[in-house]
C-alpha cells in the first residue's frame, strides 16, 4: 500500500504524517482535531497546546467507543432481523407448497 507524506497544521503548528490514507483524507481529519483543540482553547482558555491535544484525544477515544456501541446494538437488531427475515420465508415456502397441494387437487 503506498504510504503519503502529508503536512497538516493544527493550531498554527506543522505536522508531517506519513500514512496510507489519502492526503485529503488526512487533511480533512486534521481540520477535525484542529477544530476541536481550537474550540478548547478559546478565548480566555488557558490550556497549553499540548493539554488540548490530550484532551481532544480523549474527547474522539470516547466518540470512537460511542460509535462502537451504536454499531454492535444495530448488528444485534439486524441479526433479530435477519432471523425473522428467515422464519417468514419458510412459513412463505411452507404456505406455498400447501398450496400447490390444493392446486393440485382440482
């Protein structure tokens, strides 16, 4: 896979990154955090740089877990889904072969 050399800036200051993504890919996720440390760092704040980073780090590690959730409750739900998906369609096979039967008694 061939790896991208990406700067980014996040409040002012330049990061190189080296990764497989796509540069705006990469671009677009660093003006996520950048938005997030800025938001924390706002007028009067008096967060250094590197404790907004942390926290912004926390603050997307709790999102990611959230998000993880929701998946593994929308996986359940699809799989009662998916079982009730199969039950009709052998209640659905079942009803048709009686009423091939019934045809078939004419």
């Amino acid at each position: 896979m061939e790896k991208n050399k990406v700067t980014i800036t996040v409040r002012n200051q330049k990061y190189t990154v080296i990764s497989s993504e796509a540069p705006e890919v990469v671009k677009a996720l660093a003006d996520i955090v950048d938005s997030k440390v800025s938001s924390l760092m706002g007028f009067g704040s008096k967060l250094s740089l590197n404790e907004a980073l942390v926290l912004t780090a926390l603050d997307l590690a709790n999102e990611i877990k959230e998000t993880e959730k929701t998946v593994s409750k929308l996986r359940s739900e699809m799989a009662g889904y998916l079982e009730d998906v199969e039950k009709v369609m052998i209640e659905r096979d079942k009803l048709k072969r009686e009423l091939e039967k019934l045809k078939g008694k004419k």
